[in-house]
C-alpha cells in the first residue's frame, strides 16, 4: 500500500514539476517554411499563397530563387508553363490588392495606399515580420530606351510588373506598380519605347 501510495505521489510531484516549467517562447518558422516551388523554362522559384492565388515568390537570397528580374517585353511569351500557371494579368493584379484594399480607382482597378500596408507585398530584409505576405516585390524600375541606350527609371522607387499583353509599339504598357506609397494598376506611354519590366507568375488555388 505504502508502496503504491509512493507511487501516485511521485506521479503527482513530477506532474506538478513539469507544469510550472516556464513555457518557452513560440519560435517563429524560418521563411523556407512558408514557401512551396514550381519549376518554369527549367528553373525553380519559390511560391507563396495569398488569399486565393499562388504566385511566385520574391526571394533574394542566395539560396532561391527571386524576381526574374526585369524581362524584355518581347521576351514575354517564351514562358514554358505548368498546367494552371499564367503570366497575371490585370484582373490577377486587383485580386492581389484586394487582400489589403478595397478601394478601387475610376477605372474599377484596385489600389492601396500606405496606410494599408503595402509593406506586406514588399521585400523586407527583417525575414520574421509577421504581416508579410512573402510576396517579397522588389523596386526594380522599369528599362526605356533612348538613342539606343537602355536607361532604368524609378528603380528603388517602385517596382512595375507587366500585368498585360506588351504592345505591339512598345510605347505603352499596363504594369502593376508597387512601392511604399502606393500598389495598382498604372499605364505607361512613353515618348520612347518602353523596353523590360518585372514579371511574376500566378495561379489559382
């Protein structure tokens, strides 16, 4: 009896013990964790859900791929996609901004505004910010080119990913602009012809 009273006592002592143990903090996941990759033209990117779409993933580290950096629009359409995956267009672009803001412009696009936190969808170098979307945009710019030379504007101001059909001019363009101020649908004309911009690459969950 002893014996088995001793028993239920140290069962309780050790229960109580390990209940008082101080709880340890909820380590964050390391960003890898979050992404998930799709092989496009024999490379592979990283890819994050938002809401309803994956899109490809921003990544700037050595060890992922990021943006594909700023593709020549006549380059466009060599794209070799997996079944689903598509180049976004501007629809695919408000349903993204959707996530955050549902203003629209007098156009019906949608736009946000700092105030309602662009930088979700923009690369920060502190990787456990928790908000963040991990679309990870980069301030690209975009290439026009005068004379012959290519010559970058607006790069670290904004980025401006090509969100429809390039012209056949190459004087106008529809991209989805992104920086700290502002994220949505912008067209460009240009006086000279407007040569490379951003890409990423989407598909419906």
């Amino acid at each position: 009896m002893k014996t088995n009273l001793s028993q239920s006592l140290l069962i309780v002592l050790i229960c109580f013990l390990l209940s008082c143990k101080k709880s340890e903090p909820v380590a964050l996941k390391p960003y890898d964790a979050n992404y998930g990759t799709v092989v496009i033209n024999n490379t592979s990117f990283r890819t994050i859900d938002i809401g309803a779409q994956t899109w490809t993933a921003g990544f700037p580290y050595a060890h992922g791929s990021g943006d594909i950096g700023l593709i020549h629009m006549g380059y466009v359409n060599g794209f070799i996609l997996p079944p689903g995956w598509r180049i976004p267009k501007i629809a695919d672009y408000n349903i993204l901004t959707a996530n955050l803001s549902a203003k629209k412009d007098a156009a019906g696009n949608n736009y946000a505004t700092a105030a309602d936190g662009i930088d979700r969808l923009l690369y920060r170098s502190d990787i456990s910010y928790v908000p963040s979307f991990f679309f990870n945009g980069e301030k690209g710019g975009y290439l026009y080119a005068v004379a012959g030379a290519w010559i970058p504007h607006d790069k670290g101001l904004y980025g401006y990913y090509l969100a429809d059909e390039p012209s056949n001019s190459y004087f106008h363009a529809t991209t989805y602009r992104l920086g700290d101020d502002f994220a949505g649908i912008v067209r460009l004309d240009g006086r000279d012809s407007l040569v490379s911009f951003d890409i990423r690459f989407v598909k419906d969950k």
